[in-house]
C-alpha cells in the first residue's frame, strides 16, 4: 500500500524543481546590442535556457511573467504622463514666444521707436525667435502624439495581461483543486485501510462497535470496513487519475499557451517603450539642431540666411542718429538776427503831454496807508466816465487818505491774488501824496464808481496757466501714471502714492452715499486733465475741496483706477498672482483667507501699504451698500482685474473676483486699522 502511494504522488508532481539564486538568462545581454524598432519574438538562445526553462514551467511561471508585465506596463505609462508634462511646456513655452514675437513685431514699427538698420535687423532677430517657436510648437505635437500611443499600448498590455491572468490562473486553481481532493481522498483512504487492519488481525483496542441492531459482531464489523475500504480505494484512484490528467494538459498546453503569450505582451511593450524613447531622443536632436542652425547657420549653406550674430552686428547706431537728423532738415526755420522793437503804445505815451493822470484801482494785497483823491465840488463838471472800470481822474479829486483793512475791497486775503489779472502797472498806480486827513464820506456818484469783486476764488490747485493750456499738452515733468510703486516711493519718499490718498481722501468725503461709485464712469475730460496735473505736480491739488475736481466725484474714482491699470506691474504682482489664484481655489473659508493673508505679507513694502489703504477705503464704500449699492461682490468685480492685471488664462476672471471679495469680507483680519 505504502509502494503504491509512493507511486501515484511521483506520478502527480511537477518533473524538475527550480534552484533558487540564479538570475534569469538574457539579463547579461551584449551591451552594444541596439534595440529594434519594432516587437521581435524572443531570442531562440534565451529560450534554451534550462533556468528559465525551469521557471516558465512550475507554479510560479504564470505569476512571474504577470509581475513582469505589469512592470512594463508602469514603465510605459510614467514615460507617458513624463511626454505628457514636457509638450505641456514646450507648448506654452512656443505659443508665449510665438505672443512676444507679434507684440514684439507690432511695437517694433510704432514711430515712437528707432527706424533704419536697427528696425530691419531687429525684425530680423523676431523671426528667428519665431521659426523657434515654430519648431517647439512641432516639437511638442510629436511629443502629444508619443504620449498617446504609449498610452494606447499600455492599455492593450493591461487588457491582455487581464486576459492571461484569467485563464492561466483559472487552469493552475483547477490542478490545485484536482490535488486536493486527491490528498483529502488518500486520507479517508489511509484511515479505513488502518481500521480494517485493526479489525482483521483482532485488536481489541479498536473497542465495542453499535449499529443500528445493537452490538456488531467483530466478523460484521470486518465485512463492512472492507466494504469501506474498498469504496474508498476506488474513489481515491479516480482522483488520482483526474488530477493527473489535469497536470498534464497544465504542463503540456495551457501553461506554456500562457506564459507564451505573456513573454510576447513582455516583448511588445517594452520594444513599444524603446521605440518610443528613441524617437524622443531623436526628436530632441532635431529641436536642438534646427534651434542651432537657426542661430547660427552652417558657414558652407549657401541660404541667404543669417545668425544672430550676424543680424545683430548690422545695426549702426550712427548711421541711425544721422539718418533722424537729416530727416528734419525740412523743419528748420529761416531765423534772421534778433532785432529790437518798441512797442507804439510806448512810443504814443512819451509824446502825449501828462496832463491827467489815471488812477486804476488796485487791490489790497497788505495792510498799508495810501492817499485816495476826494470828491469836492469838481465833480459835477467831470466829463462822462465809466467809473466801473475802476478809474477816477485825479484832477477832478481832492486829497483825502484813509486807511483800509486787508481785503476790504476785493475780499482776498493779503496773500491772495485777485481775479481777471487786476494787476495794474506801474504807470497805472500812482497816487499823489497830498496829505493825510480823516476819511469822509463819498458821494453816492463816487461809491458806485469803486469795483466790486465778487468774483469767487478759482477751485484749488487750477491756476491760469492750466486753464489756458489743454491736459494733453502738458509735458509730464513728474509722471505718477505709468510708473512703478517702487520708482516712486524712491523719488517721492511715500509708500502711498500721492494720487491714490488724494482720489481716497475725495472717496470717502464726497461719494460715499453716491450710488454706483466706481461703477459709473467720470468725465473722460475731467479724468485727462486731473492726470496731466498730478504728472506734473500733484502738490497743486487739494480734493478736500470739490472745486479741484470739478465736483465730479465718479472723475476721481475713473482716475483711481486708472492709476492701478496703468501700473507696469499689477498691485498684487505678476509674482504672486499665482499664489492668489490658488488660495482662492480653497474651499474652506478660514483656509482660504489665512493663504492669502500669507501672501499678501510677502508682498512689497509700497504694494503692501497701497493695498492696506485701498482695502480699507473699499471697507468704508460697502459699508454704505445701502446708499450706494456697491458691496463687497461688486467691488470685487470691478477691482479683480484691476488690481491683478490680466492674468495668463481668461477663466481666471472668476478666481480675481473671489481673492478681491475674500480680502474685502476679511478686512480687519487682514489688516489693522491703526
């Protein structure tokens, strides 16, 4: 019994064992062995091996070569998302230099820039920039295209290896099972043979057997072991049989169909994966060298082509500078000797005889005596005069002096200057000492003849010399607009530009409960004139009195936010436009406002204080939503772009409103208010 156990176990096991230890062959391959460009079936050599051999043919075949291709399949996919991240920024690396290139061509011709060699060969230098661009922009498709079909193959090796480890598997569970039921059989087996030995040689350690009758005899209880024996001998040679037919069709067909068609999956995807990796290298080579060549041609290309280099070293700076003068040769003027002209009314007053003196009246600019002539008895035979254009003839008057307060006359402080330019001349303020009495009362004919000004004084910081010259006129002596925060804290020596405290200070005196405040549009007029004063000098305007801006509080407000458009850099930085884009992704709100306070920390000195003083002036307008109807949410929208610029991406429209509407709703949590 124990011999034909021994046999049908021999019969039932695998035929070679596998050494453990020992690396796989064709792992030392050559290593000038190139790569094919296409998937090879397996070296005749490698499958000769007895190691592999050996592997591929026991348990573990099956599940090693799934392992195997399960790692080629990671391999091609990091390859892939790797492609997929490099086109992503080749493209926007090409697409933003092919943006510069036409911003940089559309400027170039503007007639506010150098004309001659230097736009020719700069031109030049932006069309090579461009063909590079051109070629990342290749460079990149072929890249996408790579990234796809890595992708496509990694998705046929993982349907394929679903497949095999289905039905390999499947056939491996099926010989297990077969075994099993083998081994649980031989047991059943083993335990009645030994009973009925037991029974048959009369052991009596065996004990009283019962049945259904009672007692059994040890001759009946015998007869049924044998029975049972004999049963149970049948069954277990019959899974003995079904297991070994099994193992056979395992080892003969299903495994090596399997591990077959797993080694060729192997195969293809990593042929699939070198393929992929040489032409990436191939096109690098390409990108680079076409860059190169655009750079510096070859010396032999006999293309009209020239490099950098070259294009740059045609450009004559003194050629330029003659060409510019001679072209104004046409604008010079004809200018003789300067010649000296008396004026005729000079030449009229040195030969009319003096006879009548007239006295302009003058406006009292300090507090002093001075001698008015009176009225006597000759007024009434004083010829008609227009007494209101302030001038009474002397010789009509007699001597009477008084003393007047400062501005008494003309209502003007002593500092002040009057209105209409009363400034007479010298010829026309002279006033005979004739002595010095007590004032008397004038004649009414004589009261009406005394000027009255009451003209009120002239707005805040709008001279003569602005009134009598258009906005646009002016030349920008100290710009304000279009300068950086940085430029002016260093010439003005505050971190709050002089424009934004003003046009705030106005905000909140004047247009706090206006309705529609910084959505309304000024007066484009107002809003040019106001911003061609501050370019020269803001020190001329005071908003505390409405005057100065014309009364049009929504001018200050277009002027405010002109200012912050026209920045060279945004208020809240290109810098950090992205750390403020991502903090307003967050969708906790305590998150969301403690990321942008983070941000807003490491903002620049003068960007930070601008943005404080804002912040909290916008504060105080949504605080008056219910005059104005400008909350938070309005604010934001219309201070989003402004204060962020124009960001790289149009959806980030939405994502500026939100970072301005989470700083107005955190705004004392953000910023102090001292």
């Amino acid at each position: 019994m124990d011999h034909r156990e021994s046999l049908e176990r021999s019969s039932s096991e695998a035929p070679a064992p596998v050494s453990n230890g020992l690396e796989l062959a064709g792992s030392n391959a050559p290593p000038n062995e190139q790569p094919s460009s296409a998937p090879q079936p397996p070296n005749p050599a490698h499958e000769s091996s007895p190691i592999v051999d050996g592997v591929l043919q026991s348990e573990i075949g099956i599940n090693t070569l799934l392992t195997r291709l399960k790692q080629s399949v990671a391999s091609a996919r990091e390859f892939a998302g790797f492609l997929k991240k490099r086109g992503a920024l080749e493209e926007e690396q090409a697409q933003g230099l092919k943006k510069l290139c036409r911003t940089s061509h559309e400027a170039v011709r503007r007639q506010d820039n150098r004309q001659g060699s230097y736009v020719q060969n700069y031109d030049e230098v932006i069309r090579i920039h461009d063909n590079m661009a051109d070629n990342g922009v290749q460079f990149a498709l072929s890249l996408h295209q790579m990234q796809e079909d890595l992708h496509d193959l990694a998705a046929n090796m993982e349907r394929g290896r679903k497949h095999w480890k289905q039905n390999g598997l499947a056939a491996e569970k099926r010989v297990q099972d077969s075994e099993a039921l083998m081994d649980k059989a031989k047991t059943k087996y083993d335990s009645l043979a030994e009973d009925y030995e037991r029974a048959r040689t009369g052991d009596k350690g065996s004990g009283r057997v019962f049945g259904l009758k009672g007692p059994k005899s040890a001759a009946q209880h015998e007869e049924d072991l044998h029975k049972k024996v004999q049963q149970a001998d049948a069954d277990y040679s019959s899974r003995v049989q079904t297991a070994k037919n099994q193992r056979q069709e395992l080892v003969a067909t299903l495994r090596p169909q399997a591990t077959k068609a797993l080694q060729d999956l192997i195969n293809e995807c990593d042929s699939g994966l070198t393929l992929q990796l040489q032409k990436f290298a191939s096109f690098n080579e390409r990108l680079l060298l076409g860059n190169g060549l655009l750079v510096s041609p070859l010396s032999g290309d006999k293309s009209s082509k020239r490099s950098l280099r070259d294009v740059v070293s045609q450009i004559d700076n003194g050629k330029d500078l003659n060409n510019y003068i001679a072209s104004h040769a046409s604008k010079v003027g004809n200018s003789g000797e300067p010649q000296y002209q008396r004026h005729p009314t000079l030449n009229a007053s040195q030969q009319a005889p003096p006879a009548v003196v007239r006295t302009q009246a003058m406006p009292i600019q300090q507090p002093s005596t001075f001698i008015v002539p009176s009225l006597t008895n000759q007024l009434p035979s004083l010829p008609a005069q227009n007494f209101n254009s302030g001038s009474i003839p002397t010789s009509a008057l007699p001597n009477q002096s008084f003393t007047p307060s400062p501005g008494a006359l003309s209502g003007y402080p002593p500092s002040s200057a009057p209105p209409n330019g009363l400034n007479g001349s010298p010829h026309n303020q002279t006033f005979p000492n004739i002595g010095a009495t007590t004032p008397t009362n004038l004649p009414p004919q004589a009261q009406s003849s005394a000027p009255h000004y009451e003209q009120p004084p002239k707005p805040i910081g709008i001279s003569n010399s602005q009134n009598n010259h258009s906005s646009s006129s002016l030349p920008a002596l100290r710009p304000v607009f279009g300068v950086s925060l940085e430029d002016l804290l260093k010439r003005d020596g505050s971190a709050i530009p002089l424009v934004v405290y003003q046009c705030i200070q106005a905000v909140d005196l004047f247009g706090l409960e206006v309705e529609g405040i910084y959505r309304l549009s000024g007066s484009s007029n107002h809003v040019s004139k106001l911003r061609s004063i501050f370019d020269n000098d803001s020190n001329q305007l005071d908003f505390r009195n409405p005057e100065a801006f014309y009364h049009d509080v929504n001018s200050v407000a277009g002027l405010l936010k002109q200012f912050f458009r026209e920045l060279p850099d945004p208020l809240m930085t290109k810098e950090h436009y992205q750390g403020f884009i991502e903090a307003a992704r967050i969708d906790d709100d305590i998150t969301r406002r403690d990321s942008m306070h983070a941000t807003i920390n490491s903002l620049p000195d003068p960007n930070y204080a601008t943005l404080r003083a804002l912040t909290l002036h916008l504060n105080r307008v949504q605080e008056h939503a219910g005059a104005n109807r400008m909350n938070a949410g309005n604010l934001a929208i219309i201070f989003g772009p402004t204060l962020m610029g124009t960001g790289p991406n149009v959806a980030d429209a939405g994502w500026q409103v939100r970072v301005i509407d989470t700083i107005l709703q955190n705004t004392y949590q953000i910023f102090d208010d001292d």
